[in-house]
C-alpha cells in the first residue's frame, strides 16, 4: 500500500498516484482506501440516476469509458476496476479529479473548482471552469514565493473556532501542479517538470517551488475571468448576494450538489464563506505576458485588504 494525504485526508492506495508526495509513516487509520476489486455494473435500487453514474443509499458508482468503473462507499472507500482495452496508467488522474471530488461530496464537505496558495497565513483561492487559468496561476505564484496549498479541487470546511462560528478552512491537497508543456516553458519550470498527467497527453506534473502542509483560514476567493467585452482587466468585489452564488456556481461538478442533497449546505457553506472572506472578480487577459502584472494587481490588493504587510 501507499500512503497519501488528500484534502486533509489520509489515504491508503493499492496504486501509485503520481502528482502526489507519499506520506513519511502510515498512517494509524487511513481516512480513505483506494483499491482494485470487484465493481458492479449497475447498483441495486438507486435512487438517483446520470448518463455514466448512479446513487443508492450512501454508495455512488461511476463508469468512465474505456477506462475504469469506480464504486465509491460512504466517503471512505473507492474500488476501481479497468474497463477492457483501458489503459490503467490513466486510472490514477481520475482517482484524484472526478472520483475523489465525488468522494469529498459524501463526507458532505464544499468542494470548490479552485487552486489555493498562502498568503501570509492566509488561504488564497483562484475559482474558475477548466482552461481559466488556476493552476497557472497558482504555479507564477508559487515561483513568486507564495507557497502551494491545492491544486484544481479544493476542500473547505466550515468550522468553529474559539467564540466565532462559522469559520471557513482550506485544505492541504499534498497535490503537484498539473500544467500543459507551453505553460512550463512560458514560466520557466523545465526544471520542476515530472511524469505525464495522461499517455498522449501534453500535460504534466510540476513539482511547485513551495508547498504549504496545513489547513488555513480562507483570506479571499477570485473568480476567474477573461478580459472579453465589456469586461474591462481589474480585481472588483460582487454584491454579497452574487458573491455567495459564484462560489456555488463554482463548486466541483456542481450538478452532483442537488443529486446528491447537498444544495442547502453549499447555500450555508457559500454564505459563510462570503461573509467571512472577501469574494472578487479578478478579470484578466489570457496571455503569459501578463503574469506580472496581474501579479502586482493581487499584490497590490493583498496589502489594500490586509493580507500582506507594507514593507517598512
């Protein structure tokens, strides 16, 4: 067995997961298990019902095609089989994107499409769809000195802390970037660059300049935009009511949010964190020539809200 930490969690798999740094000791009770095993084809009764999964009771049953059927059991437990023809190196990527999300649902924690890194000791998090640019992001910042926190999903917790209630806390995802290869060159990290996301693919793993290991209080969440007319380049907050519906609009396969009964608690959860955290729109150019400056404008922000210290 190998040993990880997820979203906070501990976790024992039967199969290497590159992208991730193996935990020093096993742990006393791992969180979660990932192991190979006998997978059904349908589940008995279920409740709820989609074109590639299905849900009975606490059980979520998944099939990606030509590549693995995932049975998944109370938030603790993921059982793969590879389809016939499949090629079981690419089992591992779903594990941790799809599959895992899917699992942080069942423990009913939020589960935003975001990337995170620290700041001060704050949590930072860039929201958006795929090919908006958050690993990205996360990766200019990393080299910038900020450390890593998660990459692409990110598990909030909504806890409390002393007298405050309602206290939102990012996770550590023990996560390496996955970046595709005209974005390590544009940012310099030949050097950092691993194994293959994927076989054909030209993605990869890139190990980040630093990484934090703990859970953080969320400083701010920014959703990601393109600077398309008549958006104009520039960090501006939404109104609070709009602020709370873009964090659930930006939940992680968030049409599996109502499925799965979680749409009152992703009210609750975007709300708090809305009230506790600063929520903006951070629209910008996709274009590697910009990187700095759209790191001098969240540079600048931080230290307008308090996130970063002048320099004496």
């Amino acid at each position: 067995m190998h040993f990880y930490c997820v979203s906070g969690l501990a976790v024992a798999a039967d199969l290497l997961l590159p992208g991730l740094n193996a935990l020093a000791a096993e742990p006393a009770a791992p969180d979660v298990t990932i192991r190979s095993g006998a997978v059904p084809d349908a589940l008995t009764n279920p409740g709820s019902t989609g074109l590639t999964w299905q849900i009975a009771d606490r059980s979520f049953l998944l099939r990606i095609p030509g590549i693995a059927r995932f049975l998944l059991n109370e938030g603790r437990e993921i059982i793969y089989a590879a389809e016939p023809g499949g090629d079981p190196a690419d089992i591992p990527v779903f594990v941790l994107g799809t599959v895992f999300g899917i699992l942080l649902h069942q423990r009913e924690q939020v589960v935003l499409h975001a990337s995170a890194v620290r700041v001060g000791n704050k949590a930072i998090l860039f929201c958006g769809p795929s090919g908006s640019g958050k690993s990205t992001l996360a990766a200019a910042l990393s080299k910038r000195g900020y450390p890593l926190l998660t990459d692409d999903i990110c598990a909030i917790s909504i806890e409390a802390q002393g007298a405050r209630r309602g206290v939102p806390l990012v996770h550590p995802d023990g996560r390496q970037l996955k970046l595709w290869a005209q974005a390590i060159d544009r940012l310099d990290l030949g050097a950092s660059r691993r194994n293959p996301v994927r076989s054909r693919l030209e993605k990869f793993y890139v190990e980040p300049d630093r990484a934090h290991g703990g859970a953080l209080l969320l400083g701010a969440a920014y959703i990601l935009r393109e600077a398309r007319p008549p958006l104009t380049p520039g960090i501006e907050a939404p109104n609070a009511v709009d602020a709370a519906l873009l964090l659930r609009r930006n939940a992680y396969r968030p049409q599996l949010v109502m499925r799965m009964d979680q749409k009152a608690g992703y009210f609750h959860a975007a709300t708090t964190v809305a009230n506790a955290a600063g929520v903006f729109h951070l629209t910008r150019r996709l274009d590697f020539a910009d990187m700095p400056l759209v790191i001098g404008w969240l540079e600048r922000h931080w230290l307008d809200i308090g996130l970063l210290e002048k320099a004496a």
